[in-house]
C-alpha cells in the first residue's frame, strides 16, 4: 500500500492476516474508518434515492414501499453504521492512544472484537434489505414495528449488536484516558479531544445497555407477544419511546461531542492560539454528557405523554443548548489575536461555527414545547437535525479526517480540490437543508413519500442541494483515495500542532513511540511554542521573535 | 406556499396560532442576533488575524473570568425567559374551554373518521363551526396516527387503545390541511385530509344533512362519492392497477382465488362481508390490512357502494 | 488515581466472608418471614431496604469495593444514579398521564385481546 | 520505561507494570457492569410502571411464584457468591487446589441455582402461566396477568442467561488455574469473573424480594 521508506504501521507486517488479526489500535482504526466510509457510501446513495423521489409529487421512481425502506434504510445505516461509529470507533481508535502518548488502547483484544462484532451487526442489518427491507424509520415506534411484515427482527437485531460494539469500545476508552496518560499529562494537561472521547464514552456506557434491552424486548414483543409495548395487549406503546429516547437522545451528544472535541484541536492548531477557557470547554464536554441524560422526552411533547412530563423535559432541554453555546464562544475567543491560515481542516472548522449555529438555535426554537407542537414530525425537525447531526457532526468528522489524514498515511492529499470539495459541501448542504426549514415551518410532515403541490418548489432546491453534496463527496472521494497512492510525502507536523500525535513519526510506527514520551508542554502552547518544518522552537531559546503583535 | 402565510408559516386560523409565531419571531430574532455576533465573529476574526508573514508566537489569552461568566449567565436568562413563555402558551393550548363542543376522531390506516355527538359521521373532512372551541377525542385503531393542521398550529398523537385530545378555535372560515405526521406505513403520506371551518348557519345547516346525505342521488352516484369521501382510493383503484388491495374495476362478478384456496365469484353478500368483515376472505397477493368499516358505512351507504360497483366495468 | 497498588493482593480474613455470607443468609430469612406479615405498602419498603443492604454487603465486601480503587465505587455507583434518573424521569409521564383530563389515565379497553372470547 | 528489569510474560507489551494492567482491567471491568445494571435497569423499570399501573394484578399473580423455591435459590446463589470470593481469596495466598475446589463448588452451586429455576419454569409452563400471547391460565381475576409473567419471565431469563454465561467463564479460568496460569501475582481473570458473578448475585437479590415476595 504504502511507500514509504521507513518502517510503519501500515508496511511492518504484511499479508490480509496482519490486518485482519491485528491487535494495534491504528490498523482497528483504519479498518472502522474504511467500514464507516463504506456505510457513510451506502447511506448517501439512499439519501440520493429519498431526494430523487422528492423532486416532484406523486410516483417518479419508486413506490411506498420502496420509499419507505429507503428512508427506514438511510436512517439506520447513518445512524447506526456511520456517525455513532464514524469519530470514536474510527478516528478516536486511531488519535486517541497517540493524543496520550500510550503504545495502544487498555484492551487491545476487545478493541478488536468490538469491529468484529461491529462488522456482525452491520451484516446482520444489511440482511434486512435481502429478508424484505424494513419500513419501520430507524425509531421502531410500536405499535407499528410489532405489526408490519418486513424483516423488522434482522434490523433490531443488527442495532443490538452494534450496540456492544458501542459499548466495548466506550469500556476501552475510559480505561484508557484513566490508566494510560503518559507521564506528566495531568487530566487538565489532555488535549481537549481526548476529553470529548472520555465524554462521548460515559454516554455509550451508561444509555447503550437500555437500547440494547428495549430492541431485545421489541424482538420478544414480535415473536412472543409478551404485550409490554402493544397496547392490544395491555402493553403501552409509549413506554417504547421512553425507552428508544433514553439511548437515542443521549446518542445524539456521542456522535456530535467527539465532533466537538475535534473542532477544539482544529480551532487552536490553526490559529495557532492557546485555547481559550480549556477547562470550561472540558467541563461543558462532561456537563452535556450528563444533561444529555435528562432531555430525553422533548422527542414526546405530542406522543401522549403526561403535560407535567412535557413541562419538567422542555424546561431540561434547555440546559443541553447552554454548554454548547459556551463552546461556540470559547472557539470564536480563540480565534481571537491568532494568526490564522486556511487549510482544508480548518475551513471545516468555520463551516461548523456556521451550520452548527443554525442547528443549535433552531433546537432552541424546538425545545419551546409550543412552538414543537407545531414543528414536531415536520421537515423543520428533519432539517434541523441535519444541520446538528451533518453539519456538526459530519463536518467536524471531515475537519479531522483532513487533518489527521497526513498522519494516518504519511501522505499529503490534494489542498486545491479539497477546497472545491468543501465549497461544493458547504454550499449543496446549504441548499438541501435551509429550504427545508421553510417546508417543514408551512407544514409539510415527514416521511412523505407523496406531497401536495404547494411544496414543490421547495422540494425541488432540496432535491438540487443534495447534488451539490454527492458532487462534493465524489470530488473529495477521488482526491484522498488517489493521495493514498501518489500523493507527496507528508512532513511529521504539517501543521505546526503541538499535541502529542504529531511528535511521531508520519505515519507512526508500529508501537506509536520510540520511547516512552512525556509531557514537556502542554497541547495548546502556542504562546511559548512553535513547530516550523517538524522542529520544536521554543520562546525561551528565540530572543529576538519576541511575540508580534499582528 | 400559502398564499395568505408568511414565508415562514401557513396563515394564522386558531386562537392559539398568534401567540405560537409571536415566539417563534422572538426566538429568531434573537438567533439573528447571536449567529452575527458567533457567526459574524468567526468570518471578522478569520479575516482580521489571518497569518500575514512570518510564523509568530500568539499571546496568552487563556481565559476572562468575566466574559465567560458572562456567555454562560446570558444564555440562561434568555432560554430561561423562552421556557416559560413556550410553557405558557402549550397550557394554554392543552386545556380545553368548558364551552368546547366535541367531535370523536378516530385514525386508522389510512383515514380519519369523524363522529359527531348528533350522529353525522364524515371520512377525511372534519368539518367545525367558527369562532367555536372544540376538542377532539381521538384513538386509533390500529398504529400511532398523528393529527395535524398547520394552519392552527396544533398537533397530537392518536394512540391505539388511548385517548388524546386536542381542542382548538378556528378564526377564519375556509378549508385547511389535516396531515397525519406519525408514520403509519404504505399509505402514511395520502392520510391527508380537511379541515373545513363553516360560518355558523352554514355549520347548522350542514350538521342538518350531513345525516342523509345520499337521500337525493342516483345509488351509483352516492357510492362514487362514498369512494372519494371514505379514502376508499388510497388503497383501491378503479383503474386495474393492485394498490395496497385489488382494484375495483370489473369487481363484480370477478372470481377471484382466495389465500386459502378457494375461489369466490365477488357477489352482493361477498363485497358486504368483506366490507364488514375484511379479514373473513382475502384476495391472494393481498396482505389482511384492511380495517373494518362496522359502524363507519350504514347500509343503505353499502348498498350505494354495491351500486357503484357495478358500473366499473 | 493510583493511591494503592493492586500487584500485591489485599488478602481478608477468612472470617469476614462468612461473616458476610452468614449475614446475607439472616437478612434473607428475616425477609422472607416479613414478607407473610401484611404492612402495605410498607412491605415493599421494608423489601427493598433488606435488598439493599444485602447487595450492599456483597459490593463492599465480595466485591472488595469497600478496599478497591474508589474510583471503582463511582463508577458504579453512577449506573445507579442515571437508573435512578432514568426511572424517575419516566415515571413523570406514567404517574401523571390523568391530570389535566382523567379520560387519559386508562386504556381504553382494560383487558388485552388474548381475553376476549 | 524503568521497569525494563523484569516484563513477566503475562504483562501485555502496551502496560508499563503490574499495578497498570491490573488496575485498568479491573475499572474496564466495573465499566462493563454499570452496563450490566442499566441492561436490567430496563426490566427493572418495566417491573415498576407497569406495577404501578397493576397493582392488585401484580398482588395476585405473584402468588403464583414458589416462595420456597425462590427462597431455597436466594441461599444457592449467596453460597455460591461466597465460594467465588473464596476462590480468589485462596488464590492470593496461592492455594491453588484450594480455589479449583472452590471454582467447583460455585459451578455446582450455579447448577443446583439452574435446575430449581427448570422446576419453576415447567411448572409455570404446564399451568399455563406462559408470557404474553401464549398465557392460558384463567386462575388470575385482576387485568391482564400475562404482563406479569412476561416480566417474570424476561426477568428471571435474562438472569438465568446471565448464570449459564458466568458458568462458561468460570469453567476457563478453573481451566487456565489447573494450567497453572495464575499466581498471587497474577490471578486478575479470576478477580474479574468474580466481580461478574457477584453481580449476578446483586440481580438476583433485587429480583427475587420484588417478584416472589411483593409482587
């Protein structure tokens, strides 16, 4: 595969068995991040499908049925296969170790069963698509799910596996930012991402387990019909909800906290700026994996549950929305007298100030239980989402694969196309989701396969937008691939960063390290340190670069 | 969009939909404010401390103890006020008036149904009289429907074996979208239907008819209006093509094989039953979805539908 | 973090695991014979209590919390505090589903279908 | 690192010493059983709305579960909790035969734990007293008393899973002991399943006062 001269990861064993037994976290890694990509394909082209069904009212392309697996399909494979896995399982696996400066993960043997049992569910809710796709949407809701025909079991059962996947690589996590710190890394002394993956790991331990039980039911509830969630039954069907949003809005912070974590490192690196207010960055991280916990029933303001409930769980959610505000504010500080360069990363970086905005104030907006009422089920819920879930969360996801791309591979990818990419990205996600504001706001419900004319031309932007974005991915999909191969060697540190992982060489050898390291400076010393070319400058040996003011 | 809408929301017809926008609009002044001070913060500063020459050290700003108590006490105060405020207007939107007149809704795959305390019984059109609170009690009788109206900016689940209300009062007469925003299944997005708010004489006069409403027209003629009114069409066509169940051109007089077997030619007692009793025989190829229309349709309706029938040849 | 190194076992006396153990069978006698007197409500207090205590005696000393790492103690006394939260939260909704309209407390039909004959 | 003196082979290459591994082994492990708690939790919560919802029901179908055999498996499980302790403790003080006895005495008990809970299941299947759909018993007269054996049922399966888990796990590591794997330095795979099958006990210590006893 690779090249280059020197012994690595990638060139120190060889043959499809190193990779397949593997115990070094950066080859797990790699092999997340090829799966997460393969599945980020898979559910882009059903978006594709979804939008191109949209484009006029009435029967085009597909039928109901058909449509109706697509969005079930494209839901569950983003959310399940893609964005929980995409950052911790995928780029975490691969920084994390390095961030602290530790030979691999606590448990090397789990890290890699935890991608195998990954690959297992992944088979298992693809086997849905052959057994008779599921049409349920990725929420299951009773009793719907229990009632339809399609292969709703394969589905539920895939979920629950990955599940332990989550799980076991969130076990690893935390034993590994506890136990493996290298010398003289302090709690406070850990770059920030590494605090988001310590975080986003609480939330996959503790919610996890009550998905994974509430699907096991809904599996026994299909085939037993023991009656908890059908109400035919006695069962009650909003008890199901309770229990899907007690994982499914707590994982909504696993996938966009590690994004968060990511923007942290982004913002500093390239305005080669101290991060400002690092420890309340790191404690809003663990302030909304807590509170993340408690909001769970603004899912509910219209499913019948009690109004005392709906009051207790509007008042909650806004408490979610006031720690990432600070973290919006802390990065815009520290941009603040930087001496900021454009590279690709960061201009993911100023995309994610932009669209997570947007997706943040909108959930407050969301989070008033009236105006939900209104706006609960429609495209503003579905839009909104996006611009958390994509904007936020894939974005940021993309910002880190460019920027830790030179040293997963020791290779430069192509800076021009990245920036045609990334406008195509910026400006097609822009398109697909603001008009879908307006849709949703003038009423149009979700999970519509069929339309009234008064939205289509909306519709039809929408349907445009997406375009813009697989054009986008194509671009970008054609210039890291072909970087892999041809691309020019990349220096250790291209990009001046001070935290550990760019300390190594690119790409890292085997066990990470030469020696042991150990904490010299901290990860966002940019006031006393400075990397031109891989070396170290420091302030102190610099008399005459005393700091100028620009 | 609506032509008498915003840009942002369909036309104001319930008392409670002012008060709805009126936050909405303060929300999103208020996010305006904030994006270009985030937003606009994050291009200036991009711009303004771009690197220019040489590679630098940067100053030590770590932290302002009163800038970043300030940014986290000024969000909690604003979200705070909006909490109450939404809080406010949701009670207001959930208890219903003591005058409220009441219809029974009912949602089923794919329609609503609609009983009227003085015996009419509309299908997809719920008609109400202005300037009139009502409350609606709704369940449903197979999965979780959702009944909504843009227009009133009102929404609530229609559970299985629950009942949930909704009360609203229409200030403007005319005729509004009714979307069932759960997800249902197969024909989730053609459960739309009607709101149709009267003057009051209007309301009376059609609460007066709306009990024979076939008493003047040809048997034929009322079954084809029956097809359209009870959403007969969202699942069976009259044009040959199978929808969710066999389409009902040529139905009469078809033999058709049955799941189990049999063969039966579609009679007079055959298209009674299976409108009754949908489960008792079903066409094979076709699921046994259909839900039971006991109570929906009276006899003379059937009758009229049988009659309908017969002309698609 | 590292306050006490595990590499050399921390080994109790025999006595206190049947201490605990003779313990544990008591409060399951006592109970059980509880559980025949009629209190109300007050059985289940009175359950949960002993309950606790129980598993109290084995986390603390079965499962040496009591001489471990207390780091160990706050992990997992949080899956007790987020059951705990979860539990409550819920139960926002399922105790108060009636009051503003009392109509909404029940279902509708009280018995399940697999009773009607 | 400093310790490059001595790297016994049971050190993976990634830790720096004994205190290292053994330390983050046992917090993945306590990790790993806050999960094991919210998994019940689940059914812990089913239990208490539905209580809630059913109270008389709930009074007079736990009426139907054997207390004696309940309580005859309280005391199975607690003594095999205590042999597992045991079994570490004697390998601490690297008693080996001693904990291979023990290790057998918590797999005999775990299997004593398993047919008394066969007993109680046939039996509830021959009355009929089956979960949800397949519930045919008619002596219940309060609402819906299916719900209460599909709780009982989800319940007590999901523990018994749980048991037959732990008797695999505990089977290997009494292998591994007879291969002589383990020492007072290194026992951590026994310590480990012994914090699992204590958590086994925990469940079922809240389970069985609140289906056999309260209902």
């Amino acid at each position: 595969m690779s090249v280059a001269t020197t012994a690595n990861y990638l060139n120190a064993e060889k043959g499809i068995k190193s990779w397949l037994f593997t115990l070094d976290h950066k080859r797990i890694g790699l092999m997340y991040l090829f799966a997460v990509m393969t599945s980020f394909f898979l559910g882009g082209v059903f978006a594709l499908l979804i939008r191109l069904e949209l484009l006029h009212p009435g029967q085009d392309f597909f039928t109901a049925d058909t449509y109706n697996q697509l969005f079930t399909l494209h839901g569950a494979v983003m959310i399940f296969l893609f964005i929980i896995p995409a950052i911790p399982a995928a780029l975490g696996n691969f920084v994390l170790p390095l961030m602290l400066g530790a030979k691999d993960v606590a448990f090397p043997r789990l890290n890699l069963a935890s991608f195998y049992i990954y690959v297992v569910g992944a088979l298992f809710a693809l086997y849905s698509i052959v057994a008779g796709a599921v049409d349920t949407g990725w929420t299951f809701y009773t009793p719907y799910s229990t009632t339809t025909s399609t292969s709703v079991i394969s589905m539920t059962m895939g979920a629950f596996i990955l599940g332990f996947s989550s799980i076991f690589t969130g076990v690893n996590f935390i034993a590994t930012i506890h136990k493996m710190r290298a010398p003289g890394m302090t709690w406070f002394k850990m770059p920030l991402m590494v605090w988001a993956l310590y975080a986003t790991s609480i939330i996959q331990v503790l919610a996890t387990p009550v998905l994974g039980i509430t699907l096991l039911l809904l599996v026994i509830e299909r085939t037993v019909g023991i009656g908890i969630f059908d109400p035919a039954m006695g069962g009650d069907p909003v008890l199901f909800q309770h229990f899907f949003w007690f994982y499914s809005h707590p994982a909504v912070y696993i996938m966009v906290l590690p994004g968060m974590g990511i923007i942290s490192e982004l913002v500093a690196t390239f305005s080669k700026k101290k991060i400002f207010g690092y420890k309340l960055i790191a404690y809003s991280s663990l302030g909304i994996a807590l509170i993340s916990f408690l909001v769970w029933g603004h899912h509910m303001f219209t499913s019948g549950q009690s109004e005392f409930s709906s009051m207790v769980f509007s008042f909650l959610t806004f408490f979610v929305g006031i720690p990432s505000g600070i973290k919006m504010f802390n990065w815009l500080a520290t941009m603040y007298k930087g001496r900021i360069t454009f590279e690709a990363p960061m201009l993911y970086t100023i995309a994610f100030m932009f669209l997570f905005a947007i997706g943040g104030f909108t959930g407050i907006m969301l989070g008033a239980i009236s105006i939900d009422i209104h706006m609960h089920d429609t495209y503003f819920v579905v839009a909104h989402f996006h611009y958390t879930m994509m904007g936020g969360t894939v974005i940021a996801f993309l910002g880190g694969l460019h920027y830790w791309w030179p040293k997963i591979w020791g290779r430069m990818y192509n800076e021009k196309l990245a920036k045609v990419a990334w406008a195509f990205i910026f400006v097609g996600f822009n398109v697909t989701f603001f008009t879908q504001f307006f849709l949703g706001s003038q009423g149009m419900p979700r999970r519509y396969y069929n339309y009234l004319d008064q939205y289509q031309p909306l519709h039809m932007y929408s349907t445009y937008g997406s375009w813009m974005l697989g054009v986008g991915f194509l671009i970008m999909a054609y210039y890291l691939i072909y970087s892999i191969y041809k691309g020019p060697k990349a220096p250790n540190n291209p990009w001046g960063a001070l935290s550990m992982e760019w300390q190594t060489t690119s790409p890292p050898i085997q066990h990470n390290f030469e020696d042991q390291p150990v904490l010299e400076h901290e990860p966002y010393d940019y006031d006393t340190r400075m990397v031109v070319n891989d070396e170290l400058i420091k302030k102190e040996d610099v008399k005459e670069k005393e700091d100028i003011n620009v | 969009m609506d032509p008498n809408g915003s840009l942002i929301f369909p036309s104001q017809v319930s008392t409670i939909a002012p008060e709805v926008d009126a936050l909405f609009d303060f929300i999103l002044y208020l996010s305006i404010i904030f994006f270009i001070l985030v937003v606009g913060g994050t291009f200036y500063f991009a711009w303004k401390y771009r690197k220019k020459g040489e590679d630098t050290f940067t100053k030590d700003l770590s932290h302002n103890n009163m800038l970043e108590v300030l940014w986290t006490v000024i969000p909690t105060i604003l979200v705070f006020i909006i909490f109450v405020w939404g809080f406010k207007s949701y009670m207001k939107m959930t208890i219903p008036p003591d005058t409220s007149m009441e219809i029974k809704v009912t949602g089923q795959k794919w329609f609503w149904t609609f009983n009227y305390a003085e015996g009419a019984t509309t299908t997809n059109e719920l008609v109400v009289p202005v300037n009139q609170p009502v409350r609606l009690l709704m369940s449903s009788n197979d999965v979780i429907h959702s009944f909504y109206v843009p227009n009133f900016r009102t929404k609530m689940d229609v559970l299985p074996n629950r009942y949930t209300q909704l009360w609203f009062e229409a200030t403007e007469t005319g005729e509004y979208n009714l979307f069932c925003t759960e997800y249902c299944g197969k024909g989730h997005s053609e459960m739309i239907g009607k709101v149709k708010v009267l003057a009051r004489a209007d309301y009376d006069a059609w609460l007066a008819g709306a009990g024979n409403a076939g008493a003047n027209m040809k048997p034929e003629e009322f079954g084809a209006k029956l097809y359209k009114d009870k959403a007969c069409f969202t699942c069976h066509s009259i044009d040959g093509s199978p929808l969710v169940g066999p389409s009902f051109k040529g139905i009469f007089g078809r033999t058709e094989k049955m799941t189990d077997g049999s063969e039966i030619t579609a009679d007079e007692n055959y298209i009674r039953e299976s409108i009754l009793e949908p489960q008792a025989k079903v066409v094979q190829g076709f699921q046994p979805i259909m839900p039971t229309y006991q109570g929906v349709l009276k006899d003379e309706e059937i009758d009229a539908l049988i009659a309908y029938f017969k002309t698609l040849k | 973090m590292e306050q006490h190194n595990t590499a050399t076992p921390h080994v109790l006396p025999l006595s206190l695991y049947f201490t605990v153990a003779g313990t544990l069978f008591v409060l399951t006698g006592i109970t059980v014979a509880v559980s025949f007197v009629h209190f109300g409500e007050f059985n289940i207090i009175v359950a949960m209590l002993i309950a606790t205590i129980k598993a109290s005696l084995v986390a603390l000393y079965f499962m040496h919390l009591k001489y471990d790492n207390k780091l160990f103690m706050a992990v997992f006394l949080s899956s007790l505090i987020f059951l705990g939260l979860f539990l409550t939260l819920t139960m926002t909704d399922t105790m108060h589903r009636g009051d503003i309209d009392p109509i909404k407390e029940h279902p509708i039909k009280k018995e399940a279908i697999i009773y009607d004959k | 690192m400093e310790q490059a003196e001595k790297h016994p082979s049971y050190l993976q290459h990634h830790f720096a010493d004994m205190a290292q591994q053994t330390d983050a082994a046992k917090l993945g492990m306590w990790v790993f059983l806050v999960t094991e708690v919210l998994l019940f939790g689940g059914l812990f919560g089913f239990y208490t709305f539905f209580r809630a919802w059913y109270p008389e029901m709930f009074m007079e179908a736990h009426k139907y579960l054997d207390v004696t055999m309940g309580t005859t498996n309280t005391f199975v499980l607690i003594t095999s909790s205590l042999t597992m302790a045991l079994a570490i403790r004697a390998m601490q003080l690297g008693k080996k035969k001693q904990t291979i006895a023990y290790l057998a005495g918590t797999l005999f008990f775990a299997a004593v734990f398993l047919v008394i809970k066969y007993f109680e299941y046939s039996h509830k299947f021959h009355m009929g007293m089956l979960p949800g759909k397949f519930y045919t018993f008619e002596g219940i007269q309060a609402a819906n008393p299916h719900i209460f054996f599909s709780v009982y049922f989800t319940m007590t399966g999901l523990h018994g899973i749980h048991v037959i888990i732990g008797m695999i796990i505990i089977t290997w590591v009494m292998i591994r002991t007879m291969r002589d794997e383990f020492s007072p330095e290194y026992y951590n795979p026994i310590e480990l399943t012994g914090l699992y099958w204590h958590l086994v006990d925990l469940i079922w210590i809240f389970l069985f006062p609140l289906l056999y006893l309260i209902g």
